[in-house]
C-alpha cells in the first residue's frame, strides 16, 4: 500500500505542477518553460550523487551501491521500476510512473511530457557527472503510454 499511497501522491502533485507548466508555456513559451523545468534535474542529480558517494564510502564506483541509491528513490517517489545492474551497467525501466500520468492528466501530451522528462534527465545526468565523472546516463522515453521509460548508466570509457 505504501507504493501506492506514493505514486498516488506525487501524481497528484505533478498534475499541479503538469497545470502550472501549461500557465508558464502559455506566458512565455515552450522553450523557457524546458529550460527552467529542467533545472530541476539540477538537485535530483546532486542528490543520487550525494547519497552514493556516502553510500560507497572510500570504495570504488560500482553498480550494484549505485542501482541500490536509484531503488530507493524511484520508490520514494512513487514509480513501479524494474532495476538491472551488473559490473558495468545499471538499465531501469519504469513502467507506472507518477510524473508521466500526473502530466497526463493535467492536459500535458505525450510529445511535451517526453521533452520535459528529456530536458530534465540531461540535467540530471549531468550534476551526476559532476561528482561521479565516469558515468553516463542515457534516457529512451517510453514510445506510447502504455510502454516503459528506460534509463540506462554506464561507464565512460
């Protein structure tokens, strides 16, 4: 039940936030409202950054901590996952996520719900890379509603 409560909650918060993002395009347009959207990628990434880091302590990058840090975050905000990891990557898949269907309901289309999730993930992607300079993450957005995001993490080689 907890999950649920979870995905219920930060639906309903992105259905706000999906309504207060239609507002700002309306203002100021759709490439202002990525861009500053997407600056939310900013903190998230610090964070998995973060709490990695503390969680490896003195130990070398591996996957297995890093797609452990992911877990616990996709669950805290509410979305279904199925995480891979091995000795050179991490490959998550969410299938129910809040964000995708709280945007859907606020009136968001699935092209403009996927430049969102894009703008943010390189930004994302990027603070990880800031403190973690080898990894990589790529995001392939689902191709219909009924199909799941994946994110995959690698090395840099």
């Amino acid at each position: 039940m907890a999950r649920e409560d979870a995905f219920n909650g930060a639906k309903s918060a992105c259905a706000m936030l999906g309504g207060f993002l239609k507002d700002v395009e309306q203002e100021i347009g759709m490439e202002k409202a990525l861009l500053l959207y997407g600056r939310q990628g900013e903190p998230l990434g610090s964070m998995l950054a973060g709490i990695t880091k503390q969680q490896l302590g003195d130990k070398e990058f591996d996957f297995k901590t890093f797609a452990a840090v992911l877990s616990g975050a996709y669950q805290m905000f509410g979305l279904t996952c199925e995480i891979e990891e091995n000795a050179t990557s991490t490959k998550v898949r969410c299938f129910q996520c809040p964000i995708y269907e709280g945007f859907k309901e606020a009136g968001l289309d699935h092209q403009t719900i996927e430049a969102l999730c894009s703008r943010m993930a390189a930004v994302e992607y990027a603070e990880l890379k800031k403190v973690i300079p080898q990894l990589c993450g790529s995001l392939k957005f689902r191709s219909a509603p009924d199909q799941p995001c994946v994110e995959e993490f690698v090395l840099e080689k």
